[in-house]
C-alpha cells in the first residue's frame, strides 16, 4: 500500500538523467537527485500490479513544435490552464540525501510523476509534506513550476493529448527505476517520465528529443539539463553568456541560484568548478550519481 499525507485533496501520487550506452538500448531509465503547507491529509493507494504487455504509447500528433524564446513562465504551484507544466520538487529519501524530482502538472490539482517505490501515478500536488511508498518515507518539498513551451498554439496541442500520453503509462503500471539498477522491462525514472509526456518518440524506448536541447555531460541528461532547457539558457554557450542570461531571468530565487549554481559547474565532468557553495536547503544540490538520468540513443556514428 502507498501513503501520501501532506497533498491536497484529489488523486494518488518520479527521481531523473539519460545515459549514451555502446548500443542502441531498448529501454531507458532516468533518477535525479530531485510554500505554504496544507493541512495534512492521507490517501492510500494500491500498490502497483504486475504490467499488462507493452503496447505502442500515443504518438504526438504532430513533430514537436519548436520551443520560441523567452520569457519564461515560472509558477508557485498548480492553478486552472496549467496542465502540462513541469514541476520540480526535493524529495528526501530512507537515506537521508535530498534529490530533485520532476512531474506533469494536470488538471484539477493533480501531478502525474514516476515516484520511487511507486512507478509511474497520478497524484494530488503536493507542496510540502510526506509520501510513504510500500513502507518507505520520502519527505517532499515543491520548489517551482515551469511552463514548457512558449507559444500558446503548442502549449494548448500539448494539453489537448496530455491525458492520453499519461494514460499509456499509468494503464501499463510502469515501474520506477533508476540508472543504477539495469531494467529488464520497460520502466522509467521521473525525468524519462516527463521527457516521454513532452517529447513522445516512435516507441517507449527513447523521447524524441529536441534537436536544440543539449546536455552538460557527454552521454546522458539530467533534471539539470531540462532545467536549463526551459529557462533558455545554453549549457554549451560561453560561461559569461550563461550567466549573462540568468542575469535577465524573471525566476525564483531558488530557480536561479540553481541555474547559476549548473551555469558554473564544469561542463566536461558536472561538478562545480566554483566554492562548493551549494543552494540553500530546499535546493539541495543532487549527488552526481543519484540524478535523474536518461539513457540516450546512440546515433548512427557512434557520439
């Protein structure tokens, strides 16, 4: 059984980066590191079921649109006209070591995630509280949400197939997994959730990523990078151009000093090349190997 206690009232209740391999891989997985409260509640919901055999997920109906430039639309929490916004979150595990975790806004005060101990559900939103995941606690944090795609044509395709492109994942009870554990069925992590929600590809295997979303290390993506992605900020630019860029950013300060805190960070190896200062508490800066990773397909030439 599942519990959640500190979520608005509503629905049931994902860990993140992606991972270049030698050969082409069939699944993905992903884990990353991921206010006022209300008053507690509780909802149980059934553990997971053993999956029904995979089917193919719902396809975009159209190639992804282009993401437009900024500004970016940056949200305290869930309101009407949301639906599809990505949501970062710190979650505090059994262990102690905060990690980012990233989901889909939906409809009704609800977030769909892939949640450690759970798989992929859908949730009430929850902004500050616990969740307890067949006997396991995870204290949760909501951090900001973000609007994904700027023009108001895509953002409405979007809404218009999100609760198809969720379905597929919920009706097959995908499980969680992470990059440290080699699946042997379909599973994901919250980060391959949302990049499937947002960028579906041909197969459940790999999103279709956009051509313009680069990452900061060589052979996988991170909740760091989607991160960057949406606030328009370039992790292959020049240091200053980075900086400069955040600079202009509308954001919270909690987005911002995480965006200033990659933005510094050495792009060949992930770690900071600045003081190790870090974010302030409910931006605990993820463990290099506890991100939310996602596998990435090789491409025809072997980079």
């Amino acid at each position: 059984m599942t519990m959640i206690t500190g979520a608005k009232p509503g629905f049931p209740a994902v860990r993140c980066a992606m991972a270049r391999g030698a050969a082409l891989m069939a699944i993905a997985g992903f884990a990353l590191s991921c206010a006022a409260s209300p008053a507690p509640q509780t909802l149980i919901v059934a553990s997971q079921a053993t999956p029904k055999r995979a089917v193919s997920p719902p396809r975009a109906a159209q190639a992804t649109p282009t993401r437009a430039a900024p500004p970016v639309v940056t949200v305290p929490g869930t309101a009407p006209g949301q639906a599809g916004y990505v949501h970062y979150f710190v979650i505090t595990g059994p262990d102690g070591e905060p990690e980012s975790q990233v989901g889909i806004e939906l409809p009704d005060d609800r977030i769909a995630w892939s949640f450690p101990e759970m798989g992929v559900v859908v949730s009430p939103f929850i902004r500050s509280g616990q969740v307890t995941a067949n006997g396991k606690s995870f204290e949760v944090e909501h951090l900001y949400g973000i609007r994904p795609l700027r023009d108001d044509e895509s953002l409405r395709a979007l809404q218009r197939e999100l609760a198809g492109r969720v379905a597929w994942w919920t009706t097959e009870k995908t499980p969680y997994c992470d990059e440290e554990t080699p699946p042997n069925r379909l599973c994901v992590s919250c980060l391959g959730f949302v990049l499937r929600v947002l960028y579906p590809g041909s197969s459940p295997a790999f999103p279709a990523m956009p051509a313009d979303f680069k990452s900061a290390r060589k052979n996988l993506y991170t909740t760091e990078d989607l991160l960057m992605y949406l606030a328009g900020v370039r992790v292959d630019g020049p240091r200053d151009a980075r900086l400069k860029r955040i600079a202009a950013l509308k954001v919270p300060d909690s987005m911002r000093e995480q965006l200033v805190r990659i933005a510094t960070a050495d792009v060949a190896t992930g770690n900071p090349s600045t003081a190790n200062d870090g974010p302030r508490a409910a931006v605990a800066k993820p463990r290099s190997v506890g991100r939310s990773i996602v596998k990435r397909p090789l491409s025809r030439r072997g980079s």
